[in-house]
C-alpha cells in the first residue's frame, strides 16, 4: 500500500482538530505550539481519547488542546525526572560492578574469557567496548594510550568508565556465577543477581526512551522488571505485586525507587515523583499503572 497523505500548515492542522471535536478556544496559542511540538508528536497523547476506529478519528471525551499540551508538559517533566534518578543509578551500578570484580580478578578483569559464561558473546562486548573507548575524549583515557602499551585496553576503572548502561548490562549478565556478581546484588538489596540483571535490562531500555525524548505515559513497555518480594528492605508485599501491572511505568519506577533507596535513602526522587503525578493532568496517573493506594506500597513508605 502506497502513502498518499499530503502535507498539511499548521492552520489546516487546527482546523482538522477541531473537525475532530478537540476543544481549541485560541487558535493562536495551539499554532505557536503546532509550530514548536509536531502535530505527529501530540497525537500520541490525544490518541487515547479519540475513536481511532474510524477513519476521521473523532474525539470520544471532552478535552481541551491546552490539557493536551498540559499532559505533553507533564509527560517530559516526568522523563527528565527518571532520566536524573537513572543517570545517578547508572554511576553506581558501574561502580559496584568495577570494584567487585577488580577486587578478585585485578585491573583488567573484563579481558578475561574464563570468567564469562559465554565467550561468544565475551569476544562481541569486547569488541564493542573497545570502540566505545576509542570514541571517548575523556583525558584519563587519552592519558592511558599516550603512557602506556600494554594491555592496549585500559583497566577496568578506566574502561568500563565509558561504556554505555547498554553494554553494562549486557557485560554483567554475561558474567559467571560468582560471590563478586552476588555482592554486587546486594550492595542494591537484592538477594539474587537475576533481578538486578533484569533491572538492569530495564533501566537499559527506560534510559534510552528518555534520551530519545520518548512518551512515558499511557506506553506499553517491552522489558518488564521482575517483582521479587523477598528483598533486603522492604519494597512490594506479594499482594502489591500481583496488582501490578508489569509492562506498565509504575512497575519500573517501584524498581528505580528501591535502587535509589540503597543508594541514599534521604534522595530527592521519591517526594519529587509523588508531588508531579498528584498534579497529573486528566486523571491520567492510572495510565501508566499507579493503582489509587500506590503510595501505601511499601517500597514509598
């Protein structure tokens, strides 16, 4: 089937807008924003409110073009608050994982095949790595390739420094069964190192829709975290997890609020998040998986 839809201005944008019962009481104000946030972009967020079913997309609620923005707004404020948690999240996962292993197995501990389970995949992420340092301009590399010859890879504090929370991920699930993999877990408060693997997993994908500017509410997430209820503090009791919705938002922000917990207990993060849905537009918190009793979870008490 070929694409036939043409171009449409700004104006002729509004105009099918309102033709589709979208409330806009000042055409001036929704070009300004047309002409800024693409028609295409909003219509994520107008989606759910539309008969989508029929081919002109009518309007099936009540809603304003200014609440739509509002949830637009409220949709990037909550992206920039997640990316903030993971970025502090990121820094210390990498710095458990390096100095665990370090501690057993030296400087260059992620050169060594005998303590990855696959090596297949070892010879991939290596490779991967090493382009990663290549692409860095951080001065303690450069420092490293200027002084010294052999290994041709920085240390591990060095190294791992620069790779991506991608590749982090995937050189921690690739290590083998060990009491560093478990220590790393458990600086976290996780009893098993398959949960933070999965974490891990996805805060990976969490992390790269922020950084594209990607729509956290209403979306459907294809990594899902694992819900232990037998963590070190307390985080979700088994009846709060079966009331979860997995491939929701809520899920993956219990996970980011119990990891920030066993970082630094007194952060920001839990306070900030609880102020910005309580002014969520459009009631729209259950969209994104926050049950009416949420902050009575144990993970935000």
């Amino acid at each position: 089937m070929k694409y036939t839809k043409p171009f449409i201005s700004v104006p002729a944008q509004i105009a099918t807008l309102k033709q589709r019962g979208l409330i806009i009481a000042d055409d001036a104000y929704a070009e300004k924003t047309l002409s800024v946030v693409s028609f295409y972009r909003l219509r994520a967020y107008t989606y759910p409110f539309q008969d989508n079913s029929i081919s002109s997309h009518p309007f099936i609620k009540s809603v304003t073009f200014e609440e739509i923005f509002q949830l637009y707004q409220f949709d990037s404020r909550l992206r920039q608050l997640i990316f903030s948690a993971l970025e502090e999240i990121e820094i210390a996962l990498r710095t458990q994982i390096i100095y665990q292993f370090s501690k057993s197995f030296g400087s260059h501990w992620q050169l060594d095949p005998l303590i990855y389970r696959d090596t297949a995949r070892f010879a991939q992420q290596i490779q991967t790595l090493n382009e990663e340092i290549d692409r860095s301009d951080e001065t303690f590399i450069k420092h490293y390739k200027t002084k010294y010859t052999s290994p041709t890879q920085p240390p591990s504090w060095m190294s791992i420094e620069v790779a991506s929370i991608g590749l982090l991920s995937k050189i921690y699930m690739n290590l083998k069964k060990g009491s560093e993999k478990d220590a790393v877990a458990l600086y976290f408060g996780l009893k098993k190192f398959e949960v933070l693997e999965n974490w891990m997993l996805c805060f990976t994908n969490m992390r790269n829709i922020c950084a594209h500017h990607g729509r956290l509410w209403n979306r459907r997430l294809t990594a899902h975290p694992t819900l232990p209820y037998n963590t070190v503090h307390p985080f979700l009791s088994k009846n709060d997890i079966n009331n979860i919705y997995p491939n929701k938002l809520y899920a993956v922000i219990c996970c980011i609020i119990y990891t920030l917990n066993s970082i630094e207990s007194k952060n920001a993060f839990k306070q900030q998040l609880i102020e910005l849905i309580s002014n969520c537009p459009l009631k729209q918190e259950k969209e994104m998986g926050f049950s009416s009793n949420w902050q009575n979870h144990q993970v935000w008490k």
